[in-house]
C-alpha cells in the first residue's frame, strides 16, 4: 500500500484553498507505488491526483521532475502537469510533507501486454527522449555506476549469507565495472522506472 502518510479532511481540505480546484468532495489513497504517497481527489472542478514526497525523495530533486512535466507537456507529449499555487509556486506542505497537486489523466495498466502494446510504449519512450533534449535542468542518476558503491558498503558484510564467494564475486566485479565505464556515453531525460503499473493506456492500447 502506498500511503506512508495518512492525511485528514480538515488538513486537506485547508491545503486545497491554495489551488483552483474547486471544494473537495472525496478523496482516496491510491494503493500502487512504491516511494510516494499518493491520493486520487475529486473535487466540484474535476479529478486530481495529491503526491506527498516521503523521506527517500531529495527534495532538492523536485523541481527537476515538476519541471519535467511540465517542459514535455509543452512540447506536445500526455503528461501529467502539476497545478501551480495561489503563490505560484508548485510545492506546498500537508502532513509534514512536500506535496503537489497533479493533473489526472484517464487510463489503465494493462496486466497482460502484448507486443504492439510494447511497440507503443516504445514510441511513446523515443517522443519522451527527443522532447526532453532541450530541458535545461540536470539530474545525476543515482542508480548509474556511480551510485553502486554506496549501495554494496550497507550489503557486503552479508554478501556470503546468500551464496558463499558472492561478496569476493561482486567486490570484483564492481571494481571491473568502475575501471572500464565508458565516459562519454550520450546523455538525456530517460523514464527510469517503467514498471507496468507506471504505463496507463487508453482503451486502445496507446499510452497516455
């Protein structure tokens, strides 16, 4: 379930007055994900999704992705864009929590796709890397090889517990990997984090 953050009517409902949204009327918590937590609002002036930034999210990371939507939305991809404040600004605070109000977009996940659903989401991927080559703002992946190190320190003394050899095995492994990376590989906005569950279609299969 991901909703790490339970949140109130009264302290949702205060936060809203800040957005053109209208008045609510029901709210839910939205049970995929994994990092964030997340609620489906319906309000008199249509449906919104709430995102509550949890603790493992930098929030200094944060205008890189508001920012994001809001650069491929622009350039004429299906994106969900993020409602700007009264201030202006696209972050408030509710429950302790940075927090932004989103557009929905309609859509499900498919639990069984087939080939031409991936072609899609494969086209729909190449949009995504040719609109995002002129945004401006940067972003290190933490997950790249630069990112491994500090991830094998908190596992290492437990390597040998699942396979005996295995942190000998890996230790070397990632020495090799950290030698021989190549340095100038092309750079760009990619998705990252394209779980079935993170691809919403429209009846027809095409990706929204």
């Amino acid at each position: 379930m991901a909703v790490y953050t339970d949140i109130t009517e009264d302290d949702l409902t205060r936060f809203l007055t800040a957005y053109d949204v209208g008045t609510l009327t029901s709210y839910k918590g939205i049970a995929e994900g994994v990092e964030n937590t997340n609620f489906l609002l319906h309000t008199t002036k249509g449906s919104y999704i709430l995102t509550l930034y949890e603790k493992r999210v930098d929030q200094n990371d944060l205008p890189f992705f508001l920012g994001l939507m809001h650069h491929l939305a622009d350039k004429g991809l299906s994106c969900p864009l993020p409602l700007p404040r009264a201030d202006g600004e696209l972050l408030g605070h509710l429950s302790g929590r940075p927090a932004a109000v989103i557009s929905f977009l309609e859509g499900m996940w498919l639990r069984k796709p087939d080939a031409n659903h991936c072609r899609e989401v494969g086209k729909a991927l190449a949009a995504m890397h040719v609109a995002g080559e002129g945004f401006e703002i940067r972003r290190p992946n933490a997950l790249s090889v630069n990112g491994w190190r500090p991830l094998w320190n908190n596992s290492s003394d437990r390597a040998d517990e699942v396979q005996p050899g295995l942190k000998t095995e890996i230790a070397d492994e990632l020495d090799f990997l950290e030698a021989n990376w190549p340095k100038d590989l092309p750079e760009g906005v990619i998705h990252a984090d394209l779980f079935p569950d993170n691809v919403f279609s429209s009846v027809t299969g095409f990706p929204a």
